[in-house]
C-alpha cells in the first residue's frame, strides 16, 4: 500500500510540475464572411444588413478562405453557418483546415439568409500560429451551393493549461487527455 501512494504521489508530483490546473479554454475564432478571401467568378461578400454574408455561390469552382491565429494550441469545435434556398440543397462541400478534412451536404434552410450552424467535428490544432481554412464545393446540386455567415472554431475545456507550443502531438494527447490508462503487468503496477 505505501508503495501504491508513493507512485500516487511522484506521479501527480509530476503532472504537477508540467500544468497548471485551470480549466481554461482558449479563445474562440470567429471568421466572419466580410473577412473572406474570395476565389472565382460569382462568389462574393454581400454588405446589406439582411444579408450580411458569402453569396452569389453560383459557380462550383468558387471557394473561400479565410487566414487566421491560433494563440492556444488544443482541439476545437468546427461549425460552419450556412443558408440554403428553397429547392438549391444537396450539394456536396468540403471544409479544410490543419490538414484535416470535413465533407458535408448542404441543408436547404428555406432561405438563402436563414442560417444555421452545422457542427462538422474537432480540429487539432499542435501549435499555434497562422492557419488557413479553406471551403469548397465539390459539386453543385441546383442554381446556387449556399450562403455563408461565419465559421466559428471553439475551443473544447482544456483540464490543462500548458501556456505555449507542445513539442509533439504525443504531449499534447497527454496534456489534454480527461483519462490516462496504464496497462501492464507487475512491473508497470511497480510504478518502476
């Protein structure tokens, strides 16, 4: 048993030593679509107060971009606000940021500016910097892919906070992790 609450104790000695408790969660990104960077013919920012978003996406070789600063490396929620027309859904678009991808189908919203959020999944960011994050159709269904308000990237609670770039994804994994699991034999219940 005293060996037990040794291990215990050298090992939160450790985790200790290495975060900072704080339950705390980065900044939200917020990329709005006035601040998109527009390829193509047709897709473009429209300013009107009703609209307040990317349209015309009319073509299927348009796209946008956005370039934006990660200030706390962790894993973020990825949602993108979307509208869709009457009759213009089911076209095919894939989101692309931090090496990942996210393909999803376009929800006909019963108005180009009725937007709702869809939530594509977590991005992993390593390390901070700038990024870019990119959306582009793979096919168009009808008349017009969608409209597009903002995509907002959120950062899941972290139960450490490491202030600064981890070396590797590995340490990163473990910083982040709600559980740790050791599996073995006596000699990893040793502790040695």
């Amino acid at each position: 048993a005293d060996l037990r609450f040794g291990m215990i104790q050298r090992i939160l000695g450790v985790l200790a030593a290495l975060c900072v408790v704080a339950g705390a969660r980065g900044q939200e990104i917020l990329l709005h679509a006035s601040r998109a960077i527009v390829h193509g013919e047709m897709l473009r920012y429209e300013p009107q107060t009703n609209k307040n978003c990317l349209g015309y996406w009319t073509k299927a070789e348009d796209w946008a971009e956005w370039k934006f600063n990660v200030e706390r490396p962790g894993v973020y929620d990825l949602e993108v606000w979307q509208g869709c027309g009457k009759g213009n859904g089911g076209s095919d678009v894939r989101v692309e940021v931090a090496a990942h991808s996210f393909d999803f189908v376009v929800d006909e919203t019963g108005h180009f500016q009725s937007f709702i959020p869809r939530h594509l999944g977590r991005v992993h960011f390593w390390k901070a910097g700038e990024f870019s994050l990119a959306i582009k159709p793979q096919n168009k269904k009808a008349a017009a892919v969608m409209d597009i308000r903002q995509v907002k990237l959120t950062p899941e609670p972290m139960r450490y906070d490491l202030k600064g770039e981890f070396p590797n994804k590995v340490s990163m994994l473990v910083a982040t992790a709600r559980r740790i699991v050791f599996l073995g034999d006596s000699i990893t219940y040793g502790g040695e």
